[in-house]
C-alpha cells in the first residue's frame, strides 16, 4: 500500500483526463430541481458536476454492478414455437469517484453471495471493469453506524484508492491493484504523500463522531439471534412496519431479486432481473397459499436475522455496512439502530 | 431382559454422529441452460391438475439430460414465466420429462391452457434427491398427501423398476376427496406388483368411494414395522408433515430415515435471490430433499 497526494485541480483534471480516455466516470452530483434536489451517484462527464461535500447520496452504488432492472434475454412467440435471443451485456470501464467508504464496502460483501455456487456472470463482470475511489466520510448524522458493524468512517474495505480530505486537496491511499493501475495510468496527477498526519486526525475525529451514535458488539448479537429465533421480541417488532420495502431498495447489501418474463408487446419480450425484497408478503407466499413467512413480525424478523446472524454464518461477513439509509427511509419509523441497541441489551453487550 | 428386549438406540446408527449437514450442495448440472422442450402428451388427472410429457427436442441435449428421483426443473413458459416444478416421471425414461401441474398462478394456468406440441424451455434439474442407493435393502414407506403425489411418482418409479433392491413397499396416498385422487389409473399396476401394497384414504367419501376414511395416519394405525430397517419419504402439504412424521417417529422410524420435499416459492434456482432461504439453508441448492431431523433444526421450514 503505497501514499499519494491529490490537490482539489488534480482531481477534476483526473475526471476529465478519465471522461476523455472514454472511461464512465461516477461520483455524487446534485440532480433534480427544486424540492426533488438531492444527492445521488451518476455518471459526470465534467469535474463541475462532482459533489463531494454534502454528505451521502441517497442511494448507493449497489444499482451499479446490479441494476434495478435487467433483461437477461428476449423471447418471440411464434404459434407453438418461441425463439430465444441472447442479450449481448458490455462492461463499460468505469471509475468511481467519491464512494463513501459504506458504499464501497458493500459490494466485497455480496461478491461471497455471487461467487460461493453459480457465479453471477453479470455481477462479476461489473465489478472486474469498475474501481473505486472511496472517500472518507466525516460521519453525515445521527443515523450511521458503520463503526458498530466493524467498519468506520474511513473503512478501506471494497475500495481500491480512498481519499482523506486535507487542506487543499486528498490524501490517497492506494490500496489495490486496481487502485495502483489507476495511479499509473494517470501518474501526474498525483503528488508526493505529505498530510499523512492531517489525514489521520481527520480519520479520528470522524470516527468518535459515528461512534457515538451506537455501540454495540454485533458478535453477542449474532449468538443472540441464533438462540432467540422465537422470542417474544419478535412478536411486536414490526407493528410499525408497512412492509413497504424503502428498506431493501437503499440498502447497500440488499440483494433479492425477482425473474419475470415482461411483454413488450404481445408476441415477444424480455426475461428480467428485478429488485426484490423479503419485506413483501408475496415473497414467499407458495402456489397453494401457504406462506412460510405469514406475518410482517416474521418478515422483519428474516431481514435483521438475515443480515446480522445467516449471513454471517455462511459467508464469515456481516451483511450490513451501517449506512444507515433503510432508517432514514423508512416511513414508518422503524429503526435498525434502535433495533440493535435493543439486541444488544438483550445480549448482554454493551450498549 | 435387555437383549430379549430389542430397543433401538439411535447411538448405534452410522450417520448419527455427524452434525447435520445444512450446506450439503446439489450435484447442479447446466443449470443457467436452457432445454428446448415440445409436449408431446397430456393426461387430464384432476379438475387442476395435468400431466404433461415433455421431450427434449434437440437429440444430443436429450442424452446428456439425467435426474435423480426428489429432483425438480425450472419450467418456462415464454411470456409468462418460470416455475420450480417437481419431476413426476421415471428417471429412466431418458429425455422425457413428466411434470404433474396444478393450475394455480399465472404460468401454470397458461400451460393448462397450451396443447400437445407446443414449445416450452426446462432449466436444470436442481436440487437434492431422495437417497435411493442408502435406502437399499430396507422397507420402504412412501406417504404422500394430495399433489404430494407428483413428486413421490419418481421414487415410486424407482422402487418398482428395482424391486429387488428393496424390501417391502409401503404406499400410503390420501387426499381430501376422491375426485382429487391422482393418478388413479395407475393404483391397479403398482398394487399388483409382488410385496407393494397401496391403501388410498379419502377424508370425505362420496357416494362412489368404497375405501377407507380419514386422515392419512389412519392409514399407519397398527402397521407393523421395525423403525431401524425402514425408510419413510413424505410428501405434501407442510400441515401433513408434522402429523406423518410424528407417527412414525412413534412407530421407531429415527428422524434422519424420513425424508421430506420441501416447498419453497423459487426464482433463479442458483441461491442467489434468497426467496427460498431458510435461515443461512438455500432450498433450491441444499433441498428441497431434506431429512426430518434437519428440517426440525430449520427455523420456519415448514
């Protein structure tokens, strides 16, 4: 792991050095206008149109590698025949710049679940032709936790450069191959490392800021969760939930998805790959009506058990990365972070 | 005295040591491939429910094509969808797919609806089987209730195509009226084979049903049998399998001799979409063929 120095002209001569050699670049931009203005990942063509102070995005860079919707191949209907064709999918280059280090977590995380039987060609396409400049975050409110599920402010993890805003610029740590191939593709723009230090106190203060929001240990938790599959904390857990799915559609990590053959037309379509969540009641709702999952309590139950306890047992990682966006969005006020201070409690962790 | 009375001490069984095994991984054959498949036959069974016989349309797709008895394939139908449907036929039966459907959703009503010849795509076949080779040289119990049927033809299939491998054959079929009986055509052949007996109960007879009434455990009421040399398989409606397997557990069959198919609501068979999860268990990779004991330690399997 080596150091470098990238001054704030650097970096915007980065982006279009980049846009130039034809690579997609994608960094949080201000879109839509008036109350509809927010934060969000999207793909800039100039420096100008890069926000990197104002905090996280609304939604993260999860739709980058697995988009909301996907054709997977056309059918065409012919009397009692039907014909299939392939749909060719290009790996467009691309650069992230600006992933806030929650963000660029999650995508390692889900690479266990895409790669550990069949591995998801589409997936693994779009993470080889994508790097990620994550940034460091300066905690954006009372909602992060990133630090309760091991991660922090300034979390490495998933990223291949993380930039440290310093006086005038970033501090980079490069971090991967990837990472270093960027910094010799576009070798002047980066300088000697010098604001180490500064950096570092950047990182600290960052760090107590998130920290205070929850501390819990998610190991007790996990245990927790394993023993206590039919307490009676499950039963009222969700009464405010609308089972609307805001939740999974933010989340980072979330990654149900639904098959559906669409029309386009009568004789001939798309097979698709769509978002899904387990919050919904007909996720699991069987041909002969029987549900597994028959209550919103027992569907609330599968996502926090899912993320802090199977997930973890399967594939060694907590299935969250403390963004924060599901409690920020929900609309009936349910609250991950209440949630797992409570587990915590229980657990007899601190909290 | 102890000798004089034989009690059965699970201890003693080969397998009882290990740890059930929750990940154990299906044998997946191309399954992101898709068969080009025609029907070639459909056999009215119920009101709701049809037989259909696919076949492989291209030669060489059809040698390759193998399942084990417990198995299902994703079956498509362009423009409407694919559904996780349990094999019905003989494994045998190379290149030919048999597929008991119930028309309950959108793609299952469409294919009611197609004729013979037309054209449908089968991805797989997925999952865990049920474990024929083990069960060698034992009584075999084969319980289904209602569509249970579908996927317990293939075992059934099996057993009478190997008859010597096996001892003796128990079927044990019950549905809520007679005029949802499956496969009834076929009671007469499997009943006539040397050490099979067949007993078909009804929860409401009518005027017609000359057989017994009740619920499927009536059918077990002072059944011999000795629980270490037997092997049960239950398939049917998740309410069915607490009641069957708990009989024989009374009767001394151990919970890892029953073998059970769980249904789960399935999309992409490759454990990726969660929609089959059961806890940390992906149905469509590690079921849906499961022995009792692991489904006891599944939270909310059934």
């Amino acid at each position: 792991m080596s150091a470098k120095t990238l001054t704030q002209a650097d970096l915007a001569s980065l982006v279009g050095d980049l846009v130039a050699a034809g690579t997609r670049v994608v960094a949080p931009s201000r879109t839509g206008v008036g109350p509809l203005q927010h934060l969000d990942y999207r793909e800039i063509k100039k420096a100008d149109e890069m926000t990197l102070d104002a905090g996280l995005p609304k939604r993260s860079i999860k739709e980058l590698f697995f988009p909301p919707t996907e054709v997977l191949f056309r059918w065409k209907q012919k009397k009692n025949d039907f014909e299939l064709q392939e749909v060719e999918t290009k790996f467009q280059k691309t650069v992230v710049i600006g992933a806030r280090p929650c963000d660029a977590a999650a995508p390692e995380i889900v690479d266990r679940l895409m790669n550990w039987d069949y591995k998801d060609e589409l997936w693994n396409g779009r993470r080889e032709a994508t790097t990620i400049v994550a940034l460091a975050c300066d905690g954006q409110d009372k909602s992060c936790f990133c630090t309760a599920v091991g991660l922090g402010p300034d979390s490495t993890k998933g990223a291949d450069v993380l930039l440290v805003p310093v006086k005038g610029g970033y501090h980079a740590e490069i971090l991967t191959a990837k990472g270093e191939a960027l910094v010799k593709d576009f070798g002047k723009r980066f300088g000697e490392a010098k604001s180490a230090d500064e950096a570092g106190k950047f990182r600290e203060t960052a760090r107590a800021k998130v920290e205070g929001n929850l501390k819990v240990d998610p190991k007790p938790i996990r245990t927790w969760l394993d023993g206590h599959f039919e307490d009676k904390y499950w039963g009222e857990i969700a009464l405010r939930c609308h089972g609307c799915g805001a939740c999974a559609s933010v989340c980072p990590t979330c990654h149900c998805f639904d098959i559906v053959d669409e029309p386009e037309g009568i004789y001939e379509g798309a097979r698709r790959r769509n978002w899904d969540t387990c919050q919904t009641g007909k996720f699991t709702l069987h041909g002969s009506g029987h549900n597994p999952r028959g209550t919103q309590n027992m569907r609330f139950r599968q996502r926090v058990t899912h993320k802090f306890a199977i997930y973890p047992r399967k594939f060694e990682e907590i299935l969250c990365t403390g963004c924060g966006r599901c409690a920020r969005a929900c609309p009936g006020g349910m609250d991950l972070l209440e949630i797992l201070s409570d587990i915590g409690q229980m657990a007899g962790g601190a909290a | 005295m102890n000798i004089l009375l034989h009690r059965y001490d699970i201890t003693q069984e080969d397998d009882f040591h290990a740890l059930p095994d929750f990940n154990r991984k299906a044998t997946l054959q191309h399954v992101d491939k898709v068969y080009k498949a025609e029907i070639t036959n459909i056999i009215r069974l119920t009101e709701m429910e049809k037989l259909f016989h696919f076949r492989i349309l291209d030669p060489k797709e059809r040698d390759t094509f193998s399942f084990l008895p417990g198995q299902f394939v994703m079956l498509e139908v362009p423009g409407y969808g694919e559904v996780p449907i349990s094999i019905s036929g003989s494994p045998t039966n190379k290149g030919y797919v048999e597929l008991c459907i119930r028309k309950a959703g959108v793609v299952t009503s469409m294919l009611h609806r197609a004729g013979r010849g037309a054209r449908v795509g089968i991805r797989g076949p997925f999952g865990t089987h049920f474990p024929m080779g083990k069960m060698k040289g034992s009584d075999i119990l084969l319980i289904a209730g209602g569509l249970g049927l579908a996927p317990l033809r293939a075992p059934i299939f099996h057993v009478t195509e190997n008859r010597s491998d096996y001892r003796n054959v128990h079927i044990m079929y019950g549905t809520k009226d007679p005029s949802q009986l499956l496969f009834d055509y076929q009671y007469k052949q499997w009943e006539r084979i040397d050490g099979v007996n067949l007993s078909v109960i009804v929860e409401r007879a009518d005027d017609t049903w000359k057989g017994p009434v009740g619920l499927i455990t009536k059918l077990m009421d002072g059944m011999k049998i000795v629980g270490d040399e037997t092997y049960a398989i239950v398939c049917g409606p998740p309410v069915m399998f607490k009641f069957v397997c708990n009989q024989l557990g009374k009767m001394g069959v151990p919970m890892h001799r029953m073998f059970v198919s769980l249904e789960r609501r399935m999309h992409c068979g490759m454990g990726k979409c969660c929609r089959c999860n059961i806890g940390s268990t992906y149905t469509c990779v590690d079921g849906p063929v499961f022995d009792y004991w692991s489904v006891m330690n599944l939270k909310e399997a059934i």
